[in-house]
C-alpha cells in the first residue's frame, strides 16, 4: 500500500506526547550537556525555544542546519521535526516547551510560524531573551501567575522579533512526520531503505536524501537508534529480569548480538 498521502497517529519515540497539564502552560527546565550528546530527530506536540547559554550546538530543524553559540536561540514550531548535538565540552541551554494558552494567541496574531533562528543580531534583544529564559526555567514554580505570564509574552515577543515568520509546513517535511511515526509504529519490523521509500512512493536515492537532510543521520543508523531506545525501554520495565538482553534485541531486528553492540558503541561513543 502506498503511503505517501497517509498521516499516522504520533507515538512515543520520535513523538514527544504531553499532558493536558504540559499542553495548557509547558514545561520549562535547563539542562547541561555533555559534548556529542545527541538528542535524535524528533517532533512534539508543543513550541519549544532553546536559548543556548555557554558552548554551542548544532541545531536542524526541518532540514535546515545551523551551529548555534552563547546567546543565541533556536524556535521550533508544534510538530516540526528537530535534532540537537552539543558540541562544546562544558554546554548549558534553558529549554521553553511553551503550552497553548500561549501559542495559540501566538499563531492567531502571526497566522505564520516562527522561523527557526534568528534573522536579526540585535544583541540587547538576544542578551534580553537569555535573562528572560533563565529567569523563567529557575523560577517559574514560585511565580505568580500574571509574572509568569509577563515573562512568557516577553520572550515569545523577543523570539518575534529577532526570528521573524515564515511560511507554513512543506510537502517534504510532512513526508518526514509521516516516515518517523511509520518507523515508529514498525520498528521491530525488517525495515529497509529500500522497501520504506517504495512505501512512500519515491525513489529510493531522492528519498535517502531528504531523509539525511530532514533527521541528520543515514536511515539505518537512526533506525538503530530507536530500536536500541525501544531495548532501552524493555529492559527497565522487566523488573524481575525474566527476560536476556538477546531476546529483546532480536525482538527489535538485531540478528545477533556483535550487530547490537556495534550499533551501541556508534550511539555512546
């Protein structure tokens, strides 16, 4: 059955579901990093901004790289697929998922999605939109709510206004979201470049190309990734140990195990 037209239903993996609670006011935290630390392609249902505070990262959303250093920011859209690598030894970034009460106002005012990065260096305006992040992922908890809200609408406002808009999704990134949510729903699966481009109705070189683009990594070393997170999953919720390491990686397509440990080490090294 061709794919192309098809939307499936997002899951966990490659999809970052939230709760109603999550959906309605966000999540706001900040995060260290270690250097090459990878957050693989992913999408969610919730804007996120990233405002990189010490070291640099390289950043893609929706098939458009950049390397993003202290001060600047990165702003992605609800249901863009995005991907993070932290490239400096020591890295610190204050991460804004912003929830609906926010965003929709947002996207009703613009009828446009933000651009990713900025398109403006107006360096008050990033400096301004750091202390704004840190300000909100440190302190949010005991704010009352018109603060939060005060701080929420500045820095989205600055986000505006040093980003800028642009237009809606594009035929290929939807072809992205679709190819994801199918590799996460057939995992375990015998997958293969091949016969997923044949599913989605494209040649197969054009195809390995937008998804290189898209995510940031060939097909078979994302799809490693997942199986080796879907492992990951298995082995922590088997809390009497029933079950051996190479049950669960033959679940997931790994013929035996040097070809599991292989594709641990290219992840984790």
């Amino acid at each position: 059955m061709n794919q192309k037209n098809k939307t499936y239903n997002a899951l966990s993996g490659f999809y970052e579901s939230h709760t109603d609670e999550n959906l309605d006011f966000g999540k706001y935290f900040s995060d260290p990093r270690r250097i090459h630390f990878i957050t693989p392609a992913h999408f969610h249902n919730l804007a996120e901004a990233v405002v990189i505070e010490s070291g640099s990262y390289k950043a893609l959303v929706n098939g458009e790289e950049k390397i993003l250093t202290e001060g600047e920011a990165l702003f992605v859209n609800p249901f863009e697929v995005h991907r993070l690598e932290a490239l400096a030894p020591q890295t610190a970034i204050h991460v804004l998922q912003f929830g609906k009460q926010y965003t929709d106002k947002l996207y009703e005012i613009c009828k446009k999605r933000i651009r990713p990065y900025a398109q403006s260096d107006v360096r008050e305006k990033k400096d301004e939109l750091l202390r704004y992040a840190k300000k909100i992922c440190n302190g949010y908890a005991d704010m009352n709510a018109m603060t939060l809200d005060g701080y929420i609408n500045m820095a989205l406002g600055l986000i505006l206004d040093l980003h800028g808009l642009y237009e809606k999704e594009t035929k290929s990134s939807i072809l992205i979201l679709n190819v994801l949510n199918y590799i996460n729903e057939h995992c375990s699966e015998p997958l293969t470049l091949h016969g997923l481009s044949a599913t989605f109705g494209y040649d197969k070189d054009y195809f390995s190309r937008m998804f290189n683009r898209y995510v940031g990594m060939n097909f078979r070393e994302f799809l490693n990734r997942q199986r080796i997170e879907f492992i990951n999953r298995e082995i922590k919720s088997d809390k009497e140990k029933k079950r051996f390491l190479s049950e669960i990686a033959f679940k997931y397509g790994f013929s035996n195990m040097k070809t599991y440990y292989n594709a641990v080490k290219k992840i984790y090294r």
